[in-house]
C-alpha cells in the first residue's frame, strides 16, 4: 500500500518544475523516459486551465482552417481536446459553449464532439476487443519501411513526429498522416502504431485514438486513408520546400499497398453499456470519491455530489508498467490532482487499484471504459452516479460513425459531414 504526498499545487504557488519533480521522485520509473527524462508537454493540466481553455474557446472559422498545419497561427482547431479527454470539460459542457458560433463551424465542431461520443460508446460496447472492431484490414507490410514507418529525413515526419514528442499533441490532419505513413504506406500493424502515439498524446484516450487509427486503414469501410506529398503541399507546403528529399520524394504518388483480408471482428449488435440513469446508493455510507482519469474535473457527478467528501486516486502502477506513457502526461495528471488537492482533501495512491482501494465504502461516477467496469465489481462503490452523457446510450448501430449519426436524437443536432480522423484532436 503506497500513500503518496499531494502533488504541488500551482495554484498555490508551486512551478512547473516542482510537478515535473514531483512525478520524477513518485513515477518515474513507470515513465517512457525514466525519471531523469521528465517533462511537462504544451498544455498545462487542472481544472482552472481548463476553464480559461473552454472561456476563450473561439471557433469561428474552424469549418475552413481546422485542417490548417502551418503556418501554427492559422490552425482553426481548439485544443481543448486534452481537457475533454480527462473529463475537465464534459463534452455537453463544449457543446453548449458553441451554441452562438457561425452555423458552419458549429455544425463542423459538434460533429467533433459527436465522433468522441461514438468512440465510447463503440468503447463502453466492445472494450478491448476494440483492436479488432468490425472488420479489421491490414495492409500489406512494405520492407522498404520496415526499419522506420516514420523516417524524420522527410521533413513532414521528422515535424510531425517531433510535436507529437515534446507538446504531446498534434492536429487531426497530422494525425492522419502518422497513421497513414505507418500502417498504409509502410504496412507496419497499426495497433503498434496506434500504442506509439497514445503513449505520447495528452489527449489519448484508447476509445478515440484506437477507433481513430482503424478508420485510418478502412476498417469498416474497406477503404484506407492514403497519406502523400499532395497532402503536405496543401496543408504545410514549407515543409515540401525545406525537405532536403524535396527533388525525391518518396512519398510523391499514392501509396500502392493493398488492404489484407477481412477478418470478423466482435459483435456490435446488443446492449450498449450506459451505466445507471440516476444516482444509486443515495444516503449511504460513502466516506470517499474514486476518481479516475476519465473524470477528474470539478463536476464529475460524484465529486461535485458533496462539496466536503474527500478523493482517492490511484496511479495504476500495474497498468503503466505496461504502457509505459510519456511522463508529460503524467505531469499533466499530477497538475490536475495538485490544483484539486488544494481545494478539498484527495488522496493519491500508487499500486494495484483493487488493493488500494480494498474494503473502502465509496462513491464514484459510472464510467464507459471496460476496465473501470472490471475494477468496480471488486470494489463494489456505494454509491454510483450517471456518466454525463453527451447522447446516452440507445437503440442505434454502431456500424459506422454515420450510421449512429442518423439514429441519434440529440437537441439541435447539426447535419453529418464527411470527414477523416486518427484520434481525438478538436
């Protein structure tokens, strides 16, 4: 049982070094780089940053510039993505933040948040199985790229590449490209590719990522995202002009990869696991509130359910041995937490999340990621609140993201509109 010190608190003074300190001495050793290589990436983590975030969240113009790469001035997307990720600002709370933008960019933006929402119902429905989703298509490995899917002598790789490892964040476009570099042109298995990015991605979350990247080689559809020179001279011609392999490109035509065979994935038919639609275990006993990194912001229902109660959280050492993330993120997990700890008591915990938690009477908010559903059958909350939903779970397929998108029934609900994704990124 480990019981560690609340992380520095910036809103007490504490600096960014002191976090990036702090996770170096607790975790460290749990990190991609190990504990002399932390560092903080480009957002900085806690609900006040969020809420600055969310306040001057502007998205006029982004149906026309948010497949913008450079100049960085002209990106039309948000970046608040990384705050939607930790439950910092719900997707409802973004929703109705938008609500007075031009119709266009509205429309545009919401079906952003949309797509977040299908990534975890499709999540909540298959759970891990999600590496294997409908129809998995791999295409066929090219040795030409076997030592390196993401060569940096390219200058559109070695940009990419490099914002993806020191911000920890890259726009949907870029995403694109990454994805489409390693499993499409290079063959590489994307779900590799796919563990790659996540560990470095402020905003990775294994719903929207994962589900990006099987777009990303046609899952489903059958038809894969191709990723060459036309893209870079659109979207980023300076780095065309800067690539020293300028004169010979070797992404200068369409990748020639084939798709592999189809292969059956699980069934998306059935119940979409919703979790309760009011509070269960009112007025019982629950001393504490289970936080997880899906939802770590003020309002998460449970927290917000007792101003006074106090919270657990625990890193999963477990778990991140495993996964091994970049620090970044786990400094901007300690932020979050810090801020938090300086408002009301939050305990922060490293280990086994069953043995940490064993025997506590707590409350906690349901949540869509099979892995919570796992842990709560041990550790049996108390009591347990409604997930916010942006749509909660109903009759609807979830074959494709269009095809939900028809069934929903959600207010002021904007038109669908085609589109490519590799991740979360608004």
């Amino acid at each position: 049982m480990t019981l560690l010190p609340a992380p520095p608190s910036i809103a007490d003074g504490a600096t960014t070094a002191d976090v990036i300190a702090w996770v170096a001495t607790h975790l460290g050793d749990l990190t991609r780089e190990g504990p002399e290589g932390v560092r903080a990436g480009a957002f900085r983590g806690g609900q006040s940053a969020a809420d600055a975030a969310l306040a001057a969240l502007d998205i006029t113009g982004y149906a026309r510039t948010r497949n913008t790469v450079l100049p960085v001035d002209r990106r039309g997307a948000s970046r608040i993505s990384p705050y939607i990720r930790y439950g910092l600002t719900p997707l409802r709370q973004v929703w109705d933040a938008v609500a007075d933008a031009p119709t266009a960019d509205r429309g545009k933006y919401r079906d952003e948040l949309l797509w977040q929402e299908y990534a975890r119902h499709l999540y909540a429905r298959v759970g891990g199985a999600n590496g294997e989703a409908l129809r998995r298509r791999q295409p066929h490995p090219d040795p030409a790229w076997a030592d390196d899917p993401w060569p940096t002598e390219m200058a559109c790789m070695a940009a990419v590449t490099g914002e993806l490892h020191e911000d920890g964040w890259v726009v949907n476009q870029t995403r694109m490209w990454l994805a489409s570099q390693w499993a499409v042109r290079a063959g590489a298995d994307w779900r590799r590719g796919e563990d790659e990015m996540f560990a470095h991605l402020l905003d990775g979350s294994r719903a929207a990522n994962r589900l990006g990247w099987q777009w990303t080689v046609g899952t489903g559809s059958g038809k894969a995202y191709g990723f060459s020179r036309w893209q870079v001279e659109k979207r980023a011609p300076q780095l065309c002009r800067s690539c020293p392999l300028n004169t010979r490109c070797p992404i200068q035509d369409w990748p020639k990869g084939q798709l592999g065979p189809s292969v059956d994935g699980p069934e998306l038919s059935g119940v979409i696991p919703a979790g309760p639609a009011e509070v269960e275990g009112t007025g019982t006993d629950a001393d504490t509130v289970w936080l997880t990194a899906e939802s770590l912001g003020t309002s998460d229902p449970a927290l917000a359910a007792d101003d006074e109660r106090p919270a657990v959280f625990v890193f999963d050492a477990p778990l991140l041995a495993r996964l091994r993330l970049s620090g970044k993120r786990l400094v901007f997990l300690a932020e979050t937490l810090g801020e938090l700890a300086a408002s009301r008591p939050v305990e922060v915990r490293r280990g086994s999340v069953v043995d940490e938690l064993a025997g506590r009477p707590m409350a906690a908010t349901w949540t869509p990621v099979p892995g919570w559903a796992e842990r709560a059958r041990t550790l049996q909350p108390v009591e347990v609140h409604p997930w916010p939903w942006l749509v909660r779970p109903g009759p609807a397929s979830l074959r494709s993201f269009s095809s939900w998108r028809r069934d929903l029934r959600i207010t002021r609900a904007p038109a669908t509109a085609r589109r490519g994704r590799a991740g979360s990124r608004r």
